[in-house]
C-alpha cells in the first residue's frame, strides 16, 4: 500500500515561494515516478511536474517551467516543489502521485499515476 501526504500549502503574496513536501509511505519500490498536479476551482487537474524516483530526471509543464524544482529525497521517503516566483494562476490545490509504471515515461497524464495523496492548498494573492 502506498500512502503520500503533501504539506507545505499556505499565503504567498506574487512573487513569492513557498515548498512542498510529499511524505511517502508503504510499497516505496513501487514509487518509480512521482508527479505533482494541481487543480483550481472550476478548472480540470494539471500536471505540474514529474521525477523519476530512481535516475533523478524531471519534466516541467511548459506554465511553470524555470519557477518550479521538482527533487526526491529517497533517504527521507519524500518529494519536494519548490516554488519560486509564485503567480496568481499558481493558486491550486496541489496533489502528489506516483506511478508503478516506467512504460509512459515522466507522464504527465494522471491516469497513469496510482496513488494520491489528498492535497494541499496554495494560494497567491497581494
């Protein structure tokens, strides 16, 4: 069973960062790739990034892109984003996943993501 638990949500003013963290538990070896996605109201989920757990490669959706750093700690058993320069789009509910597959790649579908963790709220305003 894999268990993920995001924190580190919260106010942030334009402009600013703030860090993510999934904390993973359970059948650890089937974490090959963890993603993050975000979801805002009325608006359908959206990848934000992806790691492969093992050789350290990402992927970035082309919106957040140079503001954003996906990095696992498999020491830790945890995920991170890192978010800098935060803009008002960036306001979401954002969930970790992470998938058991390694054929679709750094996907940013989630479909192809099998766990979920429940989420934590970013919100940027002045």
């Amino acid at each position: 069973q894999v268990q993920l638990v995001e924190s580190g949500g919260g106010l942030v003013q334009p402009g600013g960062s703030l860090s993510l963290s999934c904390a993973t538990s359970g059948r650890t070896f089937d974490m090959h790739v963890m993603g993050w996605f975000r979801q805002a109201p009325g608006k359908e989920r959206e990848f934000v990034a992806a790691i492969n757990r093992i050789n350290r490669l990402t992927r970035y959706a082309d919106s957040v892109k140079g503001r954003f750093t996906i990095s696992t700690d498999n020491a830790k058993n945890t995920v991170n984003l890192q978010m800098n320069n935060l803009k008002p789009e960036d306001t979401a509910v954002y969930y970790c996943a992470s998938s058991s597959h390694t054929e679709w790649g750094l996907t940013s579908n989630s479909d192809h993501y099998n766990s979920w963790g429940l989420g934590t709220q970013v919100t940027v305003v002045v």
